[in-house]
C-alpha cells in the first residue's frame, strides 16, 4: 500500500521532498489558551485573582480563553467550547466574550440549545415535561462566533464556575 502511495505522488509529478516541506508548513490557524484563576471578594465588595492550582468547595473560579487567529486569513465559522469540570456549577454572573457571538448550553440528555434552555425530567406520575434549565444544568458551554477572527485578531472568552460541596 506504502509503495503503491508513493508511486501515485510520484507518478502526478510530486516529489515527497515538496510534499514534506508543504505539510511542515501549515501550522494551526488558531492559537488557544485557558486558564483558571480563584475569586476571592473582599468586605469591599472587590473582586482578588489567585492562582487555582487548588480548589475546595464552594471557591468560585474564572476561566479566561484567549484565541488568536495566527494565520494570514480570516477564520469563519470558529465555535470556542468552554468545558465545565465534574463537581463545579456554571456561575451566570461574569460571563464575556470580545467579539459578538451566539451563547450555547449543552444539558445531559439534551442537544447545544440558546438560553434559556429546556431540559426533560419526569414527574411523579411518569410523564414527561419540558422544564426551563437551571445554569447549574450545564455541562458545557460555547461561543458560535457571528463574524470571522480576522487575521492577528484576539478573541477572549470569561466564565466562572463554583466548586460543588
């Protein structure tokens, strides 16, 4: 099969030598990075950053993605997920993106939906009912982002979620 490759490359006139050279050269378009920082609120009412090298129940913790488009072209159709780790609860308040974008939850048992978003429970007689979800429901979120990054741009995402007990 590997010679049967190489003859085909050859054979329309490419040398593994380009081909080698052109996959080195595309790197990803898109620089990511995300971190997490504990929030403290003092008697002031002002809000401390610290590193969250550890939590414990009930810490409230920012998560900040930084995304840049490192690429000579615009990047269309980006959707950024920010994942909600076990034993946390998304936190409404605090939540930002730089760049105008469609905010989405994704429920257990359920599709990514708008907010406000439904989930399915059971009632006590068995029947099903269509309720509206409670942010502490989500176990992901995301940014459908309505423009393209363009090139050199930086698009920022702030959520924050509460360690469980």
């Amino acid at each position: 099969m590997r010679h049967w490759i190489i003859s085909s490359l050859l054979a329309a006139g490419l040398s593994l030598a380009s081909w080698n050279v052109v996959a080195q050269e595309q790197a990803a378009p898109l620089s990511a990075s995300l971190a997490a920082q504990s929030v403290e609120t003092g008697e002031d009412g002002k809000e401390t950053f610290s590193s969250a090298d550890a939590a414990a129940p009930g810490d409230l913790l920012q998560y900040t993605g930084r995304y840049s488009n490192v690429s000579k072209e615009p990047l269309s159709g980006l959707i950024i997920n920010g994942p909600i780790p076990a034993n946390t609860s998304f936190i409404d308040a605090g939540l930002a993106v730089s760049q105008k974008a469609a905010f989405e939850v994704l429920i257990e048992g359920e599709s990514w939906q708008s907010v406000p978003a439904y989930k399915t429970v059971v009632l006590a007689d068995g029947t099903k009912s269509r309720v509206v979800a409670e942010a502490s429901d989500y176990r992901q979120i995301r940014w459908r982002l309505a423009e393209a990054l363009a090139p050199g741009a930086t698009l920022v995402t702030v959520y924050r979620v509460q360690v469980g007990q």
